[in-house]
C-alpha cells in the first residue's frame, strides 16, 4: 500500500487510491550563441510560443549559449558544452523537447508543445531555492514523487539559471537574452536517483556558491572560470530549473521550476528532519547525522557511481531526536557516492565525497 503525503504546497495530493493527476511540465533546452545569426530568429520563435497566454505554468526552458560559429558566446560554460556532446549537437541553433530528438526553434509551434505535454508524467517534482546574495551562494530543496518503478540511470538535474542577461551581446543582433544557464548543480551528471519505486519520495538538497566576482569572458575562447569568478548580472534575477531524466534514453520523465522561498512541509509528513555528512570529503571515515521527528526504522544505503550498494544498515525503532552513525570508508574507491537515508515515510538523498 502506498503512502499517504500532503504537500503543504498544495501541488498535488497521493493517496492509497493512487496518484493524482499531474499536470505535465515540459523540458525545452536549446543550444544557441550571440555569434549566430539564425539564433536571433530562432529564440524569437520560441519565446513567442512560450511566453503566449495558457503556457505559463506548462514548460521549463534552458538555454545553453555554445562556442560558435566564429569565437562564440562569452556566456559559453563547459556545462553547457557537456549538454551539447550529451545531445551529440552539431550546429545551433537547436532545440529539444523532453530529451528528444533536436530541430531548429524557428519551426517551434504550440503544437508541438502541446503534443509533449499530452504525454502523462510518471514523477512529480517539488523544489524550493533561496539565494544569498551576500555569500552568492544559492540553496536548493527538491522532492521527487515517483508515479511509476525509475529505471536505473534516472537523474535529477539541477540548473542555475539567470532569466534575463544582457552583457553577451555580439554579433547576430540579439540584445537581450531568456534563460541563460550559468551554473548545473552539482555538474552535469546531477544527482542519481537510485532503486526509486512508484509511492518512493526522494528528498535532495544542493548549494552552490558563485566564487569571485562577476566576469564578461571576451569570448567563448576563454570561459568563465567557475572556481575564481561568475558571469551572473543580478542575483536577485536567478531561478532554478529542475528536471528528472533516463540518462540512456535521454527521456525526461518531468520537469520544475523551483519556487523561491523556504520549505514548508506539513507537520509528520517526513520523519527525517535534517542530515548531514562530515568530515565530507572524507578517507577512512564518515559520519552520516541526521534527526528523526519520530521514532521510526532507518536503513542507511551507501551506492557508488556504477550504482552498487556498498554499504548497507538498518536500525530499528531509532529514538526521535539527532543520531549519528559511523561508517568506516577505508575500502571505498576515491569518488562520489550517493547516501540514502530511508524511513517508511520517504528517502533523504545526500553526497559522501571519498578522498584519500
């Protein structure tokens, strides 16, 4: 029997009758350059079509400004370069719905939105983000509902966006520019959701924070360097794009914006309040904390990056109140892992960084 959660939110409501009708949020992600010129065209097309009347709450869009033709974008991010090879992208300007095959936004038509939104979602996808503008650092809360059994290789994706940028004018006539990615949290490879059953709740939190001061590369010859500086024009101008995709496939199961502001979760509905991992990164040993809202049984899965379990535990009947369990790293591999901290109410999902 599946369990029962009420999101505060208000977005949607799961039942042991089973799930609620989700309105279908669609992913349109496009490869453009301030160098090119039928990208002015291009963006125009679809920005009409997503900013018309009916189509706000129905799409996220994320736009990647790429290395050419000539010197590029000065906007151009290696992330964005990781996107373009994972599409297997030629030539700009060039868009994808859901993880679908690629076209040119200038034939962009309502129908084919409507024809990617008619396809059912099999997750719901909550997030909240606030932003820190004086430690420039952006925090992020998502919670995945599964509808149906997520394959192995599904991923949540996170991307930093700034709405609206001008600073990368070039030389194709655009002035000003929609939805420019700045920063994928925490990379490109996201955040693996592992052994995510239909009624499974996965909760993720993320930070980054924009290191140095703002920098207007010349071109896309030399990128930002994302450990010294940052091309966000306003900070106050961030949002979050959010999105859970088959990384085989490349289907993208549902997508989100994420609303800015703090949590607010109904009362019980998730009986791990808070975790965290120290010494992270970490070599021979780790301390995973987290607190409980209630006593419960919590069973601690530790899953490296082929998504094998390498370490496993469950503790019954833990008190309310803080724990800490010390699991000792000595064998594992350098590399990131995946923490799963699951009670009968939903999974915590964090990172255990391994460096020896």
């Amino acid at each position: 029997m599946k369990n029962n959660y009420i999101l505060a939110a208000g977005l949607f409501f799961v039942s042991a009758m089973g799930f609620a009708q989700v309105q279908r949020v669609s992913l349109i992600e496009t490869f453009t350059s301030s160098t090119c010129p039928p990208c002015k065209p291009g963006n125009e097309v679809l920005e009409g079509v997503l900013q018309a009347d009916g189509n706000e709450e129905n799409h996220v869009s994320v736009k990647y400004q790429m290395s050419w033709p000539g010197t590029g974008d000065p906007y151009y991010t290696t992330e964005g370069n990781s996107r373009r090879t994972y599409y297997s992208v030629s030539g700009v300007p060039d868009s994808h719905i859901d993880g679908g095959a690629g076209f040119s936004p200038t034939g962009f038509t309502q129908d084919q939105l409507d024809a990617a939104l008619a396809i059912d979602a099999t997750v719901e996808i909550d997030g909240y983000f606030q932003v820190d503008e004086a430690s420039q650092t952006v925090t992020v809360q998502v919670r995945v509902i599964a509808h149906e059994d997520l394959p192995g290789g599904t991923t949540l994706h996170c991307a930093i966006i700034e709405k609206h940028t001008t600073g990368n004018v070039k030389t194709n006539g655009e002035t000003e520019f929609e939805n420019v990615m700045k920063k994928m949290v925490p990379s490109t490879g996201g955040t693996i959701l592992s052994g995510v059953d239909a009624g499974d709740t996965v909760n993720v939190d993320l930070e980054y924070t924009f290191n140095g001061s703002y920098v207007l590369p010349p071109n896309a010859l030399d990128p930002v360097d994302h450990d010294t500086q940052h091309t966000v024009e306003e900070f106050d101008d961030l949002a979050v794009a959010l999105w859970v995709q088959r990384i085989t496939s490349k289907d993208v199961y549902q997508a989100a914006w994420a609303k800015q502001g703090t949590v607010s979760v109904e009362e019980g509905e998730l009986e791990i309040a808070s975790a965290k991992i120290y010494p992270n990164p970490a070599t021979d040993n780790a301390a995973i904390a987290y607190t409980t809202t209630k006593e419960s049984d919590v069973t601690i899965n530790i899953i490296n990056s082929l998504g094998e379990v390498v370490y496993t535990n469950t503790t019954a009947n833990v008190p309310a109140g803080r724990t800490v369990e010390e699991v000792n790293t000595t064998d594992f591999a350098n590399g990131l892992y995946i923490v799963n901290i699951t009670t009968d109410a939903g999974k915590v999902t964090k990172k255990l960084n391994i460096q020896k």
